[in-house]
C-alpha cells in the first residue's frame, strides 16, 4: 500500500484459487491508544498469523506485512480468538485475539480464495466497534482497495454486534460474491470481530445491504468499558516507509 509502512512477514499462505475479490476487517483484541501498528504487525509475525495490513485507527498509522497478490494467514478457527481480553493478569500477558492465536490450518482454503482475499487487521476491539471512535487513514485504505477492484460492497450486511457474531450464519454463498466483509461472516472462521461496525461510514458511501436486516447493537457490551491490553517487550522497528506494491511487483 503505498505511504505505508512496512514489516516483511516470516511467511504466508501462497497463491490464490481466482474469484471474485475481496477485503475481511478484523479486529486485534488490542487498545489503539496504546498498541501501535507496528507493535500489532511485529506480534502476527511472531505467532506466524500476518495480515496484508495493520491499521491504528487512532493515530492513522498503517502497516503492511505481506503483498496484497498473496494469501495472508490471520483467520483462523481457533476457539480463543472471540475472547479479546487478556490470558490472565501477569505482566507482559497478551490479549487471546489474533496477536495471540497460533496458524490453525483448517482456515487455509479461506485464505486462498478469491482473485484477492485482503485481511485487514484493526488494533481494536470488536466488543467497542473501531467506527465509534476515530478513523485516521481509512480513505487512503479504501482508495487502495478500489484500486484493486475490490467492490464497496458488504453482501452479508453488516457484521453482527460482538455478542452475537456466534448466531449469525457464515455464508458461503455471499462470501463468493466478493465485497467486503467482518472476519465474523467468513466460513470456517470463529472470529468474533470486528462487531457491529457502521459499514457506511467506514466506506464512505451509503450502502445497500439487500434483504440483511443490520443486527441491534448490545447495550451491555456497548456500554463495556475499554480494557486497556499490556504488550511488554514488543516494539516493532521502526522501518522507513516503502511501497509495498512494488515490492509486490
């Protein structure tokens, strides 16, 4: 993504199957007013889960692990990426979201689907939707996305509130139509982020999300204080900019 940074994965998922394109938002299970993108990207090298970008919607900052023409690896089916709170209380303790899950390779065929699977990963929580609050470079991420031909639309409708990701049925049928979707509506994936985002400011334009009746925020975990989630020890070096579609190229 050019103007990010960027932080070479260990690995990835290989090459794509072909279909239709299309952009999954996940959230991290991590406070951006306190984690950095680059700490956040330097985590999903270490548990070998990269995404193709890593986004501080606080400070705007943007990291790019791997080339967007490649599989990442962050979706997963591992039962304790849904928690997002912290393994226990120690010192250094990491959040159970994907900056703590290891590969599981059941979610492999996702990874390679479509001419284009772009994971997105948003330090954030999916319990507080990341649009309540500041979006600091979701244009610049959104022009990138467009100009790879990855429609603005959301088939599924928009992702269920947090509490209810697990109810909502994870079509296969829309996810071939491409679009955008949460990491909460992709099959054989437990994610239960990025919760009840406001698809239409996110993208900037007022979509129709067919016959999918938008899910109903839930008061408690609306209301949920925000848990602030310790990363000791992990700072990512700090990399100059570099185009990364033409280190894709």
């Amino acid at each position: 993504m050019p103007g990010a940074g960027f932080v070479r994965g260990v690995a990835d998922g290989g090459q794509m199957k072909g279909g239709a394109p299309r952009a999954v938002w996940m959230t991290l299970g991590a406070d951006p007013r306190v984690i950095s993108a680059h700490s956040a990207a330097q985590r999903l090298n270490q548990t070998g889960r990269p995404c193709h970008l890593v986004w501080n919607p606080v400070t705007g900052d943007t990291v790019q692990l791997i080339p967007i023409v490649r599989a990442a690896l962050a979706l997963g089916v591992a039962g304790d990426i849904d928690h997002e709170a912290l393994t226990g209380g120690s010192a250094g303790a990491y959040p159970t979201g994907p900056l703590a899950a290891l590969p599981h390779d059941g979610a492999a065929d996702v990874h390679t689907e479509g001419r284009l699977c772009v994971q997105i990963g948003v330090v954030g929580f999916g319990w507080q939707p990341f649009t309540s609050g500041p979006v600091a470079g979701a244009d610049a991420i959104l022009d990138w996305l467009d100009s790879w031909r990855i429609p603005r639309s959301w088939p599924a409708g928009r992702p269920a509130p947090f509490s209810y990701a697990h109810t909502s049925v994870r079509s296969r049928k829309l996810w071939a139509c491409g679009g955008h979707f949460g990491a909460s509506q992709v099959p054989c994936c437990l994610a239960a982020g990025p919760g009840a985002i406001d698809t239409d400011r996110l993208t900037g334009v007022r979509i129709s999300h067919g016959d999918v009746a938008p899910p109903r925020e839930d008061e408690a975990q609306r209301m949920r204080p925000a848990r602030v989630s310790r990363m000791a020890d992990v700072h990512a070096e700090e990399q100059e900019p570099a185009d990364a579609l033409a280190r894709a190229g």
